[in-house]
C-alpha cells in the first residue's frame, strides 16, 4: 500500500502515487475529494485502470451518472465512437461541463486509451484562485452579474466554417443564466466563465464582450493553468465545479479515444 501526494504548480494540480489497491479501496477517497476541491486537478500517472477499475474508482469519489456504457463514456471525434462528436470541437476552447444542467457535474475521472500524434494535450484552469487573485475593484464590479450561457458561445470560435445549418442547430438550444461568480456552500468563490458565457446581461454588448474577454483572459494566465502531456495509462480527475479546461486541437483522423466517468453534481450554481 502506497499513498504519496505531490503539488505540481503553486496553485493547480497534485499528483497521486498510489497503487491501484489502494486507490480502489476507498481509504484515501475523503483526503482525495478534499485535494479535489482544494487543487482543482488530481493525475495518477499510468495508473493503467480498466474500464471496471475507473467505474469502481469513481465511485469512491462521488456518484456516477449513468452516461455511455454502465457511466463510462467514450471521447472521440470520431462519430462513430462518440454520438456527440460534432459538439466535441467546441472543447478547444476553455469551459466547464454542464452549463446547461440543472446542477453542472461535480467532476470527472478521464483516462488515456489512444493518443493523437499531434495536440490533445489537456489544460486546466484554477476559477477559485482566478477569483481570488482579481483585483478588489474587478470583483465589487462583477458582483451580481449574471451571464447568459449559450450552444452557441460554447461553438462560435472553434469552427473553420460555420453553415447556416450549424448556426440553426444552436440556436435551437435553451439558453441559461448563471452568475458570473459562484459562492460555493463552502463560502469559497470561484469565476463561473467559459466558451458557454456569452453575454452579461443588461450590459451593453459591446461591453459586456470586451469584459467577458478580460475576464476569459485573466482565468488562462499561465500561474492559474495546469496542462497534462498525456501517456497511455494516465488518469486524470478534475473539480469541474471549480476549474476550466480545454484540449489542444487534434486531428479528427488521430484516433484518440479517452474513456471518462463523470460524477453527478452535488451543488446547484448560486451568487
Ligand atoms: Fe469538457
């Protein structure tokens, strides 16, 4: 039995050296939701789980939706791996999961399986110290405020071409509000952005875009990100509550296959 922690920037990112045993019996699962929360971003270099190990993991750590193949889901671009693959494109661009869900997920357990050639390395973005290094008088100015979370914003941008069918197809899609900051139970902030925030509203567009990319910008500073280099094998877990991520853009022909569980969310989004 092995348990090592390690911090892999000053403020995202811990790895876990651990061996399978110990990771699948649970002991360690409370200390590693509260390295969850607190470091946004959990790796478990070439841990090498199956698809029952990574199951069974993720529900020492939360609940499982029942998404894809008894809660494991399959990640490709590839349309005959991934019924959502069109949308996947968008996730070059920074976001959260569950924009669009009453309660976003509280995590997720993804695992390397095939890797591209080129790209599909994955960053991450700390949104609690994001909130917390803001200037004073950015944060009294952003209290409040609400921000509409659309298809749309989480597409335009990551897209060569845009038809008038794609547009359409977003268009279709409920739009949400949500504060731009999130006071977690905890009493702790975080920044609630994202490809999805697309408007504040009642703030002039023009305004309200170049804050948003003011703020977009602020959260992807270099001392907030983590990017994991994948290696087959490597499992990563996130605090999609409390952290943004993308992937760098890979071929659609890469055959890049991730297998992920995500944890069903626990806590509603609130001012
Ligand atoms: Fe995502």
């Amino acid at each position: 039995m092995s348990f090592a922690t390690t911090e892999l920037t000053p403020l995202i990112g811990t790895r876990i050296d651990a061996d399978k045993t110990t990771l699948l019996s649970g002991n360690h699962a409370a200390e590693l939701r509260e390295l969850l929360e607190q470091r946004g971003v959990l790796t478990f270099p070439k841990i090498g789980m199956t698809d029952e190990e990574q199951r069974t993991f993720a529900q020492t750590l939360g609940t499982p939706t029942d998404q894809g193949e008894r809660g494991l889901h399959k990640i490709s671009l590839d349309a005959n791996v991934t019924a959502t693959a069109k949308y996947l494109k968008g996730t070059v661009l920074w976001h959260f999961d569950g924009w669009n869900d009453p309660i976003p997920a509280l995590g997720t357990i993804l695992t390397g399986r095939v890797l591209s050639q080129t790209g599909g390395q994955t960053e991450f973005s700390n949104t609690y110290a994001a909130y917390d290094e803001l200037p004073e008088k950015t944060k009294a100015r952003i209290t409040g405020l609400k921000v509409a979370h659309t298809m749309m914003g989480t597409q335009r941008g990551a897209h060569e071409t845009v038809t008038q069918e794609m547009e359409a197809d977003w268009a279709g899609f409920h739009i949400y509000r949500h504060p731009i900051v999130w006071t977690h139970r905890s009493g702790r902030r975080s920044l609630l952005l994202g490809s999805s925030a697309d408007w504040i509203d009642g703030m002039d567009r023009t305004e309200s875009d170049a804050l948003l990319a003011e703020l977009k910008a602020w959260a992807a500073q270099p001392r907030f990100v983590y990017r994991h280099e994948w290696q087959v094998g490597d499992m990563i877990a996130w605090d999609n509550t409390g952290v943004l991520h993308r992937v760098e853009p890979y071929p659609m022909d890469s055959g890049r296959v991730m297998h992920r569980v995500t944890l069903e969310g626990e806590e509603a989004i609130a001012a």
